[in-house]
C-alpha cells in the first residue's frame, strides 16, 4: 500500500513539473516566433497570447530579456506594418472593398431615436477580422488623435480617422448623434452632438453599420451598441441619427453635399487635435472629464 502511494505521488509530481515546465517553454517558442516575424507582418493576436501566458503562469519578462513595455511596442510595430502593406495594396489598385449605400431605417414616428440619410452615403464593406484590425490601426495614431481627450472635438477625430481610412481604400462615413443632452456612465461630461466614422461589416451574410470610435470604446461596435451607450443616461431623450459622406465636419454642414475635404476643415480639425494633444499633459491638474 505504501508503494502504491509513494508511486501516486511520483506520478503527480511528475505531472506538475511537467505542466510548470510547458508554459515556458510554449512562451519561449512563441516569444522566438514573434522576435523572428514583427518587423514586417502584424503579430498583435500571437503578442496578446504572451500577454496571456505572462499573466497566467506568472512568468518573469526579465528572464527572457524583455521589459514591460515591449509587448505594446511590438503591437504599435506590428500594427504600422499591416497599415503601411494596406496603403501600398490601395496606391497600386490592388487593395478593394466592394462598396454599399447604406439601408434607410424607417422607425416608427413616436420612437425616441430617428435615423436620417443624407444624400448618397457609400461605405466599404468589410469583414469582421478586418473592420476590428481598423480599429486597432486607428488607435494606434491615439499620439496624434488623442482618443483619452474625448470631452471635446469628436468631429476632429472622425474627420482624422476617415483620412487614414481613405489612404488604405477603405471609404467611410459619418455618423452624427444629436440630443439635448448626451451622457455617458461614470462622466460628468455632456454634448448636444458626437459624431463617429462608420463602415459597413458582413456579419453572417448580413450587411451591418460599424462605428469606429476609439475614444468610447476598445473596438469597433454595431451602431445599436454605440447610440445605446450614448443613450443609456438620458434614456427619455430625443435622439436624431444623421448618415452623411466622411466629407460633412460639423453637424450644420450634414445637409450639405460635399465630394471632398474642405480646406478650413482641415485646418480647425489640425488646431483642435493639436489642443487635445497638450491638454491631455494638464488633464491631472485640472477638471476631469
């Protein structure tokens, strides 16, 4: 009987060694992977996986030569990467996305949330793999665009991210959401208006409108999921959707149909990101959003 238990305990032991020792092991093999590809294709999902095993199994960053901040380094890298192989693919004709008008909504005439189309608006269709690999290239420019900043200038940022879609082919538009009070959860800030780049995402055989907004979410999100975010402390309010092309700034100029940027646009959109991107030094010292 002894034997036997001496033999179970052996045999555990044994086991328990053996998975301490693979997880290391499987992080050294995908860690020499990444080292050996990062340079010149996006490995963001294989560095998300390190991630996982170093906070899952506790393993030390130093053994392996790394700091803690590399993983983040490796993904605005990697990113780059993908976003630099999209733009040369759109220069050379050979990056498309096939293209749709966007569905008229017809709600019923007592709903609180109202939807309205502004001339032709066109979206590029995407996947879901590839609206969300967006989305990360977009945040990736949260240097220049300053997405933490989000109080104010949400027509700046839309207006920046529907020209860094443009250089990749990927035609977006916009999506204004205007109310007497728009609140979201954990903020005492307020608008009467946001606004937000949308795309188009083939879900299940299904043609759905997508919103890139970095500085609300971490991912791209169905429209209902963002105007029910943008909706949820003010739920009695009115709320009027407007789809207009990616070349309308503010709200006052939705109804107006543009065929391209317009230079004072440009130049306010350049003013107020480069605010957002010193205030965000101050934003400790002075009221919070």
């Amino acid at each position: 009987m002894k034997k036997i238990l001496l033999l179970a305990l052996f045999f555990q032991f044994s086991l328990t060694t053996l998975a301490s020792n693979s997880r290391p092991g499987e992080f050294n093999e995908l860690l020499r992977w990444v080292r050996l590809n990062f340079q010149n294709q996006n490995v963001s999902n294989e560095i998300t996986q390190l991630e996982h095993l170093v906070q899952k199994n506790k393993i030390d960053l130093a053994r392996y030569g790394l700091g803690r901040g590399i993983f983040d380094f490796w993904k605005e890298e990697t990113l780059s990467v993908t976003q630099n192989i999209w733009e040369k693919n759109c220069r050379q004709s050979s990056q498309r996305f096939i293209q749709k008008s966007i569905t008229p909504f017809t709600p019923r005439p007592e709903e609180l949330i109202k939807y309205t189309t502004k001339n032709q608006v066109h979206l590029s269709v995407l996947s879901e793999n590839e609206v969300q690999t967006v989305f990360k290239i977009l945040f990736n420019h949260d240097d220049d665009i300053v997405f933490s900043e989000f109080g104010n200038s949400c027509e700046s940022r839309a207006h920046a991210m529907a020209i860094i879609m443009d250089k990749m082919c990927i035609n977006s538009g916009k999506a204004f959401v205007e109310s007497d009070k728009i609140q979201i959860d954990d903020y005492n800030w307020s608008w009467s208006f946001h606004v937000a780049p949308i795309v188009l995402v083939k879900v299940n055989h299904k043609i759905v409108p997508y919103i890139l907004d970095p500085s609300l979410f971490s991912q791209a999100v169905k429209l209902t999921k963002w105007i029910n975010k943008l909706s949820q402390r003010n739920i009695d309010n009115t709320y009027d959707i407007t789809f207009t092309k990616k070349y309308n700034y503010f709200p006052l100029s939705k109804s107006l149909d543009l065929d391209m940027y317009q230079n004072d646009d440009i130049d306010i959109m350049g003013r107020r990101l480069s605010k957002r991107y010193w205030l965000r030094f101050i934003r400790p010292l002075i009221k919070p959003l």
